[in-house]
C-alpha cells in the first residue's frame, strides 16, 4: 500500500512538471495536468488513510483556589471543592520547590473503585512548582465524584501507568479496589466534585 501510494505521487508530479514544460499540444497538457493531479490526490488520500492526524483532546477548566505562597505542600487549585464539572477537565494543582515524587490524580465514582488519570504523560506534567493533568469523567449528571492526590515512589508509578496501557489495550476500564492501589502511593489531598452533565460512554 505504501509502494503504491509513493508511486502514485511521482507519478502525479511528474505528470503535471511535463504539462507545465509540453507547450506544443495544449490538449495534451491538459490530459496530463489532470492525470496528475488526480493521482496526486490519490496519493495524499492514501497517505493519510495510513497515517491519520491525531485527535486533539479537548478539556475545559474548573474554577480555582488562590494559592498561598510560599507553597509548603501538594495540593489541587483546580477544580474545587464542590465544582460541578465537564466530562474532561485539566486538574490543576501546586507543589513545593524540594519536591520530587510524581503526582498522581485518581478518581473514585458511586462504585467506590479507583480510575488513575493521566495524559501522554501518564504522571502529572510538573514545570516550576505547579502541575496539571487531563482528568477524564465517565459517570451520569449529578453523579458525586472524590478527586484524590496522590504522590508515588517510582514503583507506584509504573504500576499506574502499566494498569492503564492494559486498560486501554483491553478497553476495558475496570477500576481499581483500594486494596489494590501500590504501597508506594501516598494521598496528599482529595476534594469532591459533581458531574454537570451525562459524561457515560465518553472516554
């Protein structure tokens, strides 16, 4: 396929370079301009159906905290205790200077389990003192959710990351109970939020 695709675009250029040079029959240079750019088409349809575009991922913000400096722990300052939420939303949060563990968001619904969250990343992106995270909802409107914060050794985090490639290998998201959840993560903050809308089946 991709042979074919590679030689339908040298054969669409060279096609139209000859009608653009070929002066002496116009009939002729139309014939091959249109050959050319139908096979040129033909390539980057082809190109594209083997290589599609990523999907932008989409999310919206919740309201904030005022942080107080200096930062002396890790915590969430976005979204807030109570916030009713969209289905994605960028957790945000604060961490002191010294720190240096990974921070995790999970989230535990009515069934009582716990979901890791995590972008392209898998760990929460942290830059100067402050982190985020993509942190996804998949329950009914109204339906109560507690965000948890956890901090984790290296071990823990592989741990969440490799549960959550298998998640999504399988499509199956089947939660975590707490007595699974590693040794080596640590809570440091939790708040409760609400969804604001039917976010089931949305991942």
């Amino acid at each position: 396929m991709f042979t074919s695709v590679i030689i339908s675009v040298i054969a669409g250029a060279l096609c139209l370079l000859v009608a653009v040079l070929y002066s002496k029959n116009s009939s002729l240079r139309i014939t091959l301009g249109i050959i050319g750019i139908v096979l040129l088409f033909y390539g980057g349809y082809g190109y594209g159906s083997m290589n599609p575009l990523a999907v932008i991922e989409t999310y919206d913000t919740g309201n904030k905290v005022k942080v107080e400096y200096p930062v002396t722990r890790v915590q969430v300052i976005s979204p807030v205790e109570g916030d009713s939420v969209s289905c994605r939303i960028l957790t945000m949060g604060v961490y002191p200077e010294e720190h240096n563990k990974d921070i995790w968001v999970l989230l535990k619904p009515s069934d009582n389990k716990f979901y890791p969250q995590s972008d392209y990343t898998n760990t929460s992106y942290k830059e100067n003192g402050k982190w985020q995270v993509v942190t996804r909802f998949g329950g009914d409107q109204g339906e109560a959710y507690d965000l948890y914060v956890y901090e984790t050794d290296a071990t823990a985090s592989q741990f969440f990351s490799e549960t959550i490639a298998r998640w999504k290998a399988e499509d199956d998201y089947v939660g975590l109970q707490p007595e699974e959840l590693p040794s080596g993560a640590q809570q440091i903050d939790r708040i409760q939020v609400n969804l604001a809308r039917n976010c089931r089946g949305i991942h």
